[in-house]
C-alpha cells in the first residue's frame, strides 16, 4: 500500500454490550437502571445501562459506591457465556463480509476498507454491514469511519449510543478540536487531571502546545499526546480474518508405499501450514491427518494439542497421527494435514508461559522465508 493511499478504516463498538445482552435474555429489563457485576462487599461494576450512567456511575466502580449513586439499580451477576457467545455471532457477520478485520476486544472491532472504494461506497457498505448486526443479533451498535484508527474509535464514542458518525478525511483536526481531553484512548483520570491542571481542557489545547512542554510533564507519552491531539495515528488494522483451519493436501505423482517418503511428507505440509499459522498470528488446539489410499478409501484422524504455533511440536503430532492411521504396505495416493479449533497468538502467553527463545527461532526462520521463500529453509527429512 503506497504511504499517501487514503485510508479509510471503520470501528465499531457494541453499546453497553454486557447490558444489552442481559436485556435480550431478560427484555423486563430494558430501560432500567441496570448493572452488571459482583453483588458482594468487594465487587465492582463491570458494566452497566445508560439509565445508571445518568447518575455517574461508571464501569470499575465499586459496587457500594454504584449503588449509592444509584439506589434503584438492578444488579445482575452477568452471564459470561452468553457474552461470549454474542461476541462470536458479531465476529463472524463481520468477518463474513469485511475484507479486512480486526477484533480489537470482545465487543470492539476495526475494519480497513482501504482502497475498497474501487469496489464499493464505504461508508454506505458500513452503514448497511451495521444494519446487518443489528437486524441478526438484536444488539445495538455504532460505528465511527475516519482515516485512523484513533480518529475512528473517537467518532464512535461521539455517535454512541446506537448511532455513527463519518470523519471525512482533511476534517479530523476540526473534529477532535473541541472534545474534552479525556475522550482520548487511554488519558484517564490521573492524566485528565495533569493536563487540566495546566490549564489543558481540550484535544485543541493539546495540539497547541510544545511537544518539549508536553514532554516536559508526561515524558514520551506527551509526544504520543501531541500525536493524537492532531490526528496523527499510523496504527495498522491487524488482520484477523478467522479461518476456523488451515490445511494442505498432495496428491501425489505415483502413489507411494514408501513409509521414509510419507513421513517426510507429513512433515514438510505441516511445516508449511505451521508457517501459515504464524503468518495468520494465530495458534492450533487441533491437528489431524487425512489419508487416501490408492482405491480411494479415505481415512482421518484428529487429535486435541495444547495450543502451539511451534514447528516441532505439531509436527510430532502429525507424524503420531500418521503411523496410528497408516494401513502398512498399502498404496497412498494423497496426504492431508489440518490445523483447527485456532485462536489469535495472544492467548498462549497468558495460558501457558511463553517459550521466547523457541518463539524467536520460528520468527527468524519464518522471516527468512518471507524473504527467499518457503522452500529456502526446511527440515531436511523426518527425524
Ligand atoms: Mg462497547
């Protein structure tokens, strides 16, 4: 993509997800007062309805202060499974239909619809995508279209609740103008309060200061302010498409009785789909491996992983799968290896530990390959 391309990028959030859910399951609730959260002395509010809202009363709050705020709150524990079952119903009536999608959190998502507009009108196709969420899942949504992903999650929180709101590029500045400091991602109280105490009260104010003054007072964060402040934002949309699997299949030449060979083939497709699993940052919880044999009788079996993205440890699996599978001596006319039941990279930090020095060697190896292709590094045969 050339540096001066236009980008157009749209962002969507589901309003008040958690209560809106809740709202469905129970629609008695609609209109009232409601949080969701912990009921007991120490919990918090994890969300909760606009009706609450007018009273001040705000995600991670305690609950006592909530319900001091608010006496006549209704507060529901919260049914996390459902959230997450109306989260993937989203994701995927956005991945159906966006060329390019990230899922930024469970109820947050940026779409790139860059250079689209040979294609299709944007900010219609968006209008109508949102639409499309609405009439399926019954959740109400809102979106902000700008030519950053800053500028867009900005624009949606201003077109909130239920509605969307289009920056027109060469416009961002004059939109962020007046906004109040703390309508920037990631300024909360504690940096609302600084920038206010110097007489900082807008994003405008922001834009006019020194980057050396902002620096002065928030370190590197203030050139990030200062950034911000004019709408400057590089951050790419990171691809998400959701492939439930990856997978390959040869047919080969002459079919083959040749045990060395087989498993040699094993090995080189699930290095290449490994590889494809790393492009895609995502990791595997499933692996299986199809065979046919010369009369054509098909056969597969699959097996559960701990989520990997990691050559080795795929590849013991598949050639496991391949010797249980394999009817000895007979004629193998087509191999197939499959990755599924895939989730993004992130999570295997979090569940698992992360392994950096095996992570660093996939990612040279795998940048190695982007740049003199596949077959430039391989292992040589099965071990
Ligand atoms: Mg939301």
């Amino acid at each position: 993509m050339p540096e001066t391309q236009q980008r157009i990028i749209a962002h969507f959030d589901l309003d008040a997800f958690f209560v809106s859910v809740e709202c469905l399951n129970d629609p008695s609730l609609k209109g009232k007062p409601l949080i969701v959260g912990g009921h007991n002395e120490r919990g918090v509010v994890c969300a909760c309805s606009y009706e609450t809202r007018k009273f001040v009363v705000h995600s991670a709050m305690p609950m006592k202060s909530a319900m001091r705020l608010c006496p006549q709150a209704i507060v529901v524990s919260g049914s996390y499974k459902d959230y997450g079952k109306y989260s993937q119903w989203v994701t995927d009536i956005i991945a159906e239909n966006a060329p390019l999608y990230e899922k930024a959190s469970v109820d947050e998502f940026y779409i790139d619809l860059t250079g689209m507009e040979r294609f299709f009108e944007p900010y219609k196709w968006t209008i109508q995508l949102r639409e499309k969420i609405i009439s399926k899942t019954k959740l109400p949504i809102s979106f902000g279209m700008a030519s950053s992903k800053l500028v867009a999650k900005i624009a949606t929180d201003e077109a909130k609740p239920n509605g969307y709101l289009y920056i027109p590029p060469g416009r961002e500045k004059e939109f962020l103008a007046p906004l109040l400091v703390s309508k920037i991602p990631g300024v909360g109280k504690h940096t609302c309060k600084a920038l206010n105490d110097l007489g900082i009260n807008t994003i405008e104010d922001i834009s006019r200061q020194s980057t050396s003054l902002l620096e002065k007072y928030f370190g590197k964060y203030g050139a990030d302010l200062w950034n911000k402040s004019n709408g400057i934002n590089v951050h790419q949309v990171v691809n998400m498409r959701r492939a439930k699997s990856i997978s390959t299949e040869n047919t080969f030449f002459e079919n083959s009785t040749d045990l060395t060979f087989l498993l040699s083939e094993v090995v080189r497709m699930t290095e290449k789909i490994a590889y494809e699993l790393r492009q895609d940052q995502k990791i595997a919880g499933c692996i299986a491996v199809k065979i046919r044999y010369s009369d054509f009788e098909t056969t597969s079996r699959q097996v559960s992983i701990d989520l990997t993205d990691y050559d080795d440890e795929l590849i013991r699996k598949a050639k496991d799968l391949f010797r249980k599978l394999y009817r000895n001596k007979k004629s193998v006319r087509l191999l197939g290896v499959r990755l599924s039941h895939l989730s993004d990279q992130g999570q295997q930090t979090d569940m698992f530990g992360d392994d950096e020095r095996k992570s660093a060697l996939y990612r040279t190896i795998d940048e190695v390959k982007n740049r003199f292709g596949f077959n430039s590094l391989s292992k040589a045969a099965y071990k």
